[in-house]
C-alpha cells in the first residue's frame, strides 16, 4: 500500500468520548483518496462517486499520528476503485495500529460532470504496474 497522507489528531477534531469525530476522519479519508486518485490518473478531474462502508476498529485519541494508506483495486473506463487503510502510528515504536478501512470508486468527469473516460495511457501504466507486482511476488516466493 502506498502513504497517501498523514495527520496529527487535534483537540479540535475530538467529540465527548474523547476520541476523533467520525466524520472528520471520513472527510480526511475522502481528501487523501481523491488526491491519491487524482495523481493516478493525471487529472484533477475525480469525483468521489462512492465511499464504502467504513468500519472503525480503533479509537484516535489526542496527539494519535494518523496514516493513510491507498491502494488501486482496479481502473475501469472511467472509474478508479481504492482500498483506504488508516493507522494510528507510535513515534516511540514505529508500529503502527489499524484504526479504520475503507474501499472508495472516483469517477473521470469532464467540465459538465458527466463521466469521461480515463486515458489509454493511464489504462496501460495500470496494468504494466499490476504485472510489475506479480513479478515481485512470484521472485519473493
């Protein structure tokens, strides 16, 4: 999985339980992902089209250091669909803790929001990408 962004829990993002509002960090998600999304496929022209259900195995507390981690699923015609990982990270350790996960789809839009295909070029990085990955695995077996 690739770091797509990283935050520090605030006081300000905190609710009455003391741990990180759900939707901020639905709204944190959302952000890295589209810029994550955005960068693939060399537009800025993603929408989020759907967030998946967002199971949050975690608290975030104060101070908690937040990763978050993107990964393509697959590229369709016009739509990118992402696995979403937030961890909480340890400055002490290094570990770091599973705190929510996600699968989000961003569509190509053109100027009047209707869905645009993703490029040939971008289609052929993807797959040249996927194969370049089941190289590494099948070496590392």
């Amino acid at each position: 999985m690739n770091l797509i962004s990283k935050k520090i829990c605030m006081a300000k993002d905190i609710g009455i339980h003391n741990n990180l509002f759900g939707g901020t960090l639905m709204e944190w998600i959302d952000e890295a992902a589209a810029a994550f999304a955005t960068e693939y496929c060399y537009t800025p022209n993603m929408v989020t089209l759907r967030v998946g259900e967002l199971l949050f195995k975690k608290p975030v507390k104060t101070g908690n250091h937040i990763r978050i981690y993107g990964e393509v699923i697959s590229l369709g015609n016009t739509s990118i669909n992402l696995k979403i990982e937030v961890r909480k990270y340890s400055l002490y350790s290094g570990e770091e803790t599973l705190v929510c996960i996600t699968n989000t789809t961003f569509v190509r839009i053109d100027d009047d929001g209707t869905p645009t295909p993703i490029g040939e070029s971008i289609k052929k990085m993807h797959r040249e990408r996927i194969a370049q990955a089941m190289a590494a695995t099948e070496v590392l077996a």
